[in-house]
C-alpha cells in the first residue's frame, strides 16, 4: 500500500525563534499588525510503501526522531494518509 507523510516540524515554544520575529517585524512594517506569536517551521511530504497505516506512521516517526527533527530545539507533528490510485 502506497502512503503520504505530511510532516510539521517546528521551533520548541519555550525556545527563541529569530526567523518567526523577523517575519512578524516585517507584516508590521506592510502595516499587517494585528499579527503574533508567529513561528517558522518545515513541511516535508514523503510517499511510503507500507503494508499498514501503522508500519507507514511508525516509519515516519522513525525518520523524524533519527534525521528529520532536532529533538533538542524542534518537535514535530504528522500526518499518514493512504494515497488512492489514480
């Protein structure tokens, strides 16, 4: 069976995001000023061959804790949908 990952990884809240404040700094200076808070991540898609749901979120899982994230500074979150044959 033929799987899609969609995966967020994101800045720790208790930790300083530099890139999140330049961006809410610069929709201050387009006059966007109702805006805060805002955090810069990633997105990573993967397609994945598995025979269930759960081995495909066990791989992502997997790829996030070993590559994808840094556990120290970045959490993550995810997503396993099964692709439909087209």
């Amino acid at each position: 069976m033929e799987f899609k990952a969609l995966i967020s990884i994101l800045p720790h809240e208790v930790l300083l995001d530099p890139q999140g404040k330049a961006v809410t700094e610069g929709l201050k200076n387009l006059g966007i000023t109702n805006v805060d808070g805002v955090r810069v991540g990633k997105r990573i898609t993967m397609n994945i061959t598995a025979g269930t749901r759960e081995q495909a979120e066990q791989v992502t899982r997997e790829a996030c804790e070993k590559l994808l994230a840094n556990k120290i500074m970045e959490y993550f979150e995810f997503e396993v949908e099964e692709m439909q044959n087209a």
